[in-house]
C-alpha cells in the first residue's frame, strides 16, 4: 500500500526539494539526562511554528522533529516490559513501515537477515505508541506503521564498530527493500542517538508521540527541527532532523554533489569498509537536499571521520584568499578541498553524534544560528532568540556564529569548543602543509621548468580554433579579458542564442551542458 501521492503528471520533481526552515539544540554541558531537557526542547521547537508551513485541515505541517541521545533509562524500561533481553551493548532503530502488513513483515525480515550478516541480534520489535489524533487529513493519509527495533551486539564490540555495522546493514537492507516498497524507511538506527518527527504540528508531536511525555523519557541532547519545503510536497521521510543532522537553508549544488558522490564512489576504499559495493550509492537522489547532505555524513562518520573534519570537508568556511589565515589551518583546508567538493548553502546545520552538540554555518552565514550557556550548564542554539526562558543574570557566555564558523558542546568531558578551538584541533590533526608542500606540483613554480607552450600562428592558429569549437565571441569577449585583465568577463545571466542541441550551427561540446542556477531570495540579514 503505497502513501506517497501520484504526482507523475504534474511539474513536481524530486530532485528540486528543497528546505528553509527553523533549526535548534539544547544539551546538558556534562551529558546528564533530564525529562526536563526534552519537555525544554519540546516547548523551544513549539515557538518555532511559524517557521513552518500548515495545511487546510490546521494539523499538517511540513514535518518537524527531534534527534536525541538514546534514553537508556526509558529503552530499558520499555523493552523489559515486553521481555526483551537487550544486554548491555544494544542499539534502537525507529522504522517506517509500509501499511501493508505483508510488505511490513518483509520489510523485518530482510532487516533482521541483514543485521544478522553483520553479527548482530534482533531483541525484539516494538510498536511506537502513537495518537492519530494529532494529525491532520493529510498527514493520516500517509501516515506509515512506526516501530522500534531492538537490536544487540556482543560486550566486546566497540561503538563505532557497533554503528558500522548497523550502517552496512541498513543500506543493504534498503537496496533490498525500496525498490518495492518506497514507504519503507529507517529514520534512525544507532547505539547513540534516535529520532521521533513526522508531519504534525510542534505543539502536536507530544500529543502525537505519548514516548515523550513519559518522566521517565530522559535525555542529555536534543536537536529539534521545524520544516519549511520550498515548493515541495511535505512527506514523513522528509521531515527532519535525518540520522545525525537538521538543516536550515538549501544546498543550492545539490545536483552536483550527488553526481560527485556517485561518481567517486567506486573509488571510496577503506579498511572498515571491506565490502564498498554494499553501500553505494553513498547518497541518495530520491530525497530532499537535506536528506542528500545527511547520507554523506553518515558515509563519512561510519568510514571513521569525526564530526568536526566531516563537516568541514563538506561546508569548509571560505579560506582561499582570507589574508593572515594560519598557515596550517589554510594548508587543512587546501588539501581537503582536493577530496570533495564543498555542498554549497545558504545552510545552517545542527548535529549531534551523540557526544558532540554542534552548529555550523556556510561561509556566506545567510541563516543566522545565536547560543547561550546558563549557569545550570545548559547549552541553548537556535536560528533565533526566544526559544527558551532563562534569566538574564543566569547566562555565563553567549555568542552568535559568524560565517563559515563551527561551534559544539563536549558532552563527555563538559567543554564548549569555540571556532578557535575547533580550528586548532583540526589543524594539529596530520601535517597537512608538509604533505601539500612534498607532494603538490604548482603551475607557478614550473613556468621555468620546460612547460612553455609554443606559440601558434597564420593558419595552424585558424586551424586549432576550428577544431576546438572556439567563436569569435568567446575568443573576444570571454578569453581576451581574461588573458589581458587577469578576470572573468562581466556579463547577464541571460542567454538568447538557441540551445546547442537545437542550433543549426556547429557548436562546441561545453555548449551542450549547462550550469544549474539557484536564484535564492535570502532572509534581511539580522544585525548582530
């Protein structure tokens, strides 16, 4: 039973999704779980409504949600009550499933057949309380089967060999399963975190999720999420927070970036990865922009990344010619600029590993991101003030995040690293600038080396220029600016000769492919 609308006939496209929405996060300095810290990141998510969009019927929204550390105290409690033997080393997945309850069940069973591969148990599953009720006409329409599935793992295996394995047999699973069963979905699946969204309204997901209410649902970190999709149709899958992040903005080379990743991926090689097949593509091109960014951080995390190098591998801030930038930070950020290229915003992102509470901004800093850390050892993060009381005497350090710069909360040792702080560990990571300088090969330093082109005249000249496809126009407009001036010709965005599979003269092979232009109209930058 399918719950996605037919929109073959219409002009609707998945690869156009996109996201502009309201973002947070509030977590314990010093990893203490409360009931209180959820019901705070509940109420902050509920003054975020007007960042989203609502339907006729008043109760669908665009989706909204959180990404939580694993409450190990309400899981355990659960699972006992249904007689599950979790153990100590477990993991919690948060599964759509497909309303048809035989495409459900075989939904479970390649899961479980696919953990099973990586030498791992199903406890058991578990059917998430929910009260329909909280949802619009629209929203119950689509509404999938929510469970939780309860997976366990030997004593000995550690967390990220833990997580690495569920990653494998997650995207197994998927390449099984979604080619017939396009509801079927894993929002979450992890020994650390999990999500609870869907399309309801923020003051609703309480109403709609009875988990979060419960004293005993405690947490040390919660990101929170209100979608606003730009031209787009709201889907449960799409609400967020996704697997390790929330977005607010658009990943205008989106396109881009998946091609890149498809492109690289048979070359994606690592020794925690014996079997690179089983996972590509690494990300997915059904889903929104948001969706896309979260797969490759996921790669990247389950190939052994931490989340700070992750993340600045794929929204570096802007380095090229920022004069007296620290040499070593410079040379970190040149040679990872070789490896991918950057998922260009605007974006403001939150995230969470479970250990780290992180912000980060594009290098254009178009979706302002304000923190504050109160005296109970609380840190507060949201695209805007307002979201959380506390008095003004309470707040020990405040601070918002300026353009291309990170920001996270240490929840094991209870340390905020600032952008400064972050910058410092990533570059003391490896000898970037020794590597760049032993192994670069620069144009400038082989001008004397023999690499002098010799110069074409008369009718070779002619000759090449016919062959390479090269106008008069481009020759006189583009190239002569260039090689006198040193800059790119300034021009219109607009184009009014006939498109080159259209146009009866030769034309040249560049001309047949064009450049996707995203055309944003930003927010009034706010005043710091």
């Amino acid at each position: 039973m399918s719950t996605k609308p037919d929109l073959s006939d219409t002009l609707y496209r998945e690869r156009f999704e996109r996201d502009n929405c309201g973002f947070g996060l509030i977590a314990h300095m010093d990893g203490e779980a409360s009931h209180g810290l959820v019901t705070t990141a509940i109420q902050s998510l509920a003054r975020m409504t007007h960042r989203g969009a609502i339907a006729a019927d008043g109760k669908t929204g665009d989706g909204c949600g959180l990404l939580i550390r694993k409450p190990d105290q309400f899981l355990r409690a659960v699972a006992s009550v249904a007689g599950m033997g979790i153990g100590e080393n477990y993991a919690v997945g948060s599964v759509f499933l497909n309303r048809d309850p035989a495409l459900a069940q075989e939904a479970r069973q390649v899961l479980a057949a696919e953990l099973a591969c990586e030498g791992l148990g199903i406890a058991g599953w578990r059917q998430v309380p929910v009260n329909p009720e909280a949802c619009g006409e629209q929203a119950l329409a689509m509404l999938p089967g929510i469970e939780h599935v309860f997976v366990t793992a030997p004593r000995t295996l550690t967390d990220e060999d833990f997580n690495r394995r569920l990653y494998f047999a997650r995207r197994r699973a998927e390449k099984r399963i979604e080619p017939g069963d396009p509801e079927f979905y894993v929002t979450s699946l992890s020994c650390h975190v999990m999500v609870y969204k869907g399309l309801v309204m923020p003051d609703r997901l309480p109403q709609f999720y009875p988990d979060l209410g419960d004293p005993r649902f405690a947490s040390s970190v919660c990101v929170y999420h209100q979608r606003f999709s730009t031209n787009t149709w709201p889907r449960w899958q799409l609400a967020q927070p996704f697997r390790y992040l929330a977005h607010n903005g658009e990943i205008n080379t989106v396109q881009g970036n998946r091609y890149w990743a498809m492109a690289r991926g048979h070359k994606f090689a690592s020794p925690l990865f014996p079997e690179v097949e089983d996972i590509l593509p690494l990300v997915s091109t059904w889903g929104s922009d948001s969706m896309s960014l979260d797969n490759m951080l996921d790669a990247l995390l389950s190939g052994g990344m931490d989340v700070f190098r992750a993340m600045r591998l794929m929204i570096p801030p802007a380095w090229l010619h920022v004069p007296g930038m620290d040499p070593d930070l410079r040379a970190f950020y040149e040679y990872h600029g070789m490896i991918m290229e950057p998922w260009d915003g605007p974006a403001g992102i939150v995230l969470t590993d479970g250990r780290y509470a992180a912000c980060t901004m594009d290098r254009n800093g178009l979706r302002p991101a304000r923190w504050v850390v109160t005296r109970d050892r609380i840190i507060t993060l949201a695209s805007e003030i307002g979201v959380r009381d506390y008095a003004p005497e309470d707040v020990v350090a405040s601070g918002r995040l300026m353009p291309g710069q990170m920001i996270a909360a240490d929840t094991e040792t209870g340390e905020l690293l600032l952008p400064s702080d972050i910058d410092e560990r990533l570059k003391r990571r490896q000898p970037y600038r020794r590597w760049l300088q032993r192994h670069v090969r620069r144009l400038d330093d082989m001008e004397n080396g023999g690499f002098q082109a010799e110069a074409l005249t008369g009718g070779d000249l002619k000759a090449q220029q016919k062959l390479f496809g090269l106008s008069y126009e481009e020759r006189e407009r583009i190239l002569r600016v260039l090689a006198v001036d040193g800059q790119e010709a300034v021009g219109s965005m607009g184009d009014d000769a006939p498109m080159a599979v259209l146009s009866e003269q030769p034309r040249s092979l560049y001309d047949y492919f064009r450049q996707s232009f995203a055309q944003v109209t930003n927010p009034r930058a706010r005043p710091s």
